[in-house]
C-alpha cells in the first residue's frame, strides 16, 4: 500500500493546519481544519483534541495522528454505530497507520521526535533540536495529506 506525498502540491487542509499549529497542539491543528467537512463548531473540535497533543502529553501516539483518527471516525461512524462499522473503521485507521508510519517510521510521538516530552529532560532536549518547528509541521502535514487523498 503505497502513499506518496508530493512535495508539489500542497493540500489546502495541511496549509490550515499548518497554520493553526503556530497557535494550537497537533492534535488541535489536525481535526480543527476538517472542522467545517464534519459539521463539526471549530470551538469544539478544539476542546475534543485538546489534550491529545504530545503524543496524549506522554509521548505515546503523535498528536497528528489521534487528529487523524478523530476525523475517520467522525467521517466513518453515525452515532448508532454497528459491528460492521466499527469493523470498517478500524480498518480505516489500520490503513492511516501504514501509510503514515511508511512516511515517518512510527505514530509514536517520542521516537518521531527522539526525545520523550513528556519528561523535563525531552522538553529541554526537544527545544534544543527545534523538534517542534522542524519536525512537529512534517507530522501535520502528512497527517492532513493522508486525509484529503485517501479518506
């Protein structure tokens, strides 16, 4: 299963995103721009995903990916969701899962970064390699690609 991201076209969710990241957490940036798609208030996408940043603030899965996810689950499942719904959606969000991870490797926050912000010494660690410009944006806009392209 192969996903390709091209450099050359920009998907206008990522921008948004990318946008939004100057401001809010991964996660936030992520569901916050599909907001609109998923008649969903921009105010409570940000609530939803706000403590989901940071790999869920100890490092574990990347922000950009529990975003994802909450927009495959928003676009995949109605309220009364079925066996077979949750079967298809758990195949939508294994199918996310290899296409990001044979983008960058992992969906865990620590190892994308190399550095565990979750504790005092990653936050210095993470801060002196500049993760969070330099690393951080590259998660975002895979995350929002995979979006706009595959689901």
């Amino acid at each position: 299963m192969k996903y390709k991201d091209d450099k050359k076209k920009t998907e206008m969710k990522s921008i948004l995103a990318l946008e939004k990241f100057k401001t809010y957490n991964c996660c936030q940036s992520v569901l916050s721009s599909f907001a609109g798609d998923l008649q969903l208030e921009e105010a409570i996408a940000l609530k939803i995903s706000g403590g989901f940043g940071g790999g869920m603030a100890c490092g574990e899965t990347c922000g950009a990916v529990t975003g994802a996810y909450m927009v495959i689950g928003m676009k995949q499942v109605t309220a009364a969701s079925t066996g077979t719904q949750k079967t298809a959606i758990k195949e939508k969000i294994r199918e996310f899962n290899l296409y990001f991870i044979e983008k960058h490797g992992s969906l865990i926050c620590k190892e994308l970064l190399g550095a565990n912000i979750s504790t005092p010494e990653g936050q210095a660690l993470a801060r002196e390699k500049d993760v969070f410009n330099k690393l951080c944006p590259r998660f975002i806009e895979t995350a929002c690609n995979i979006l706009e392209q595959k689901f």
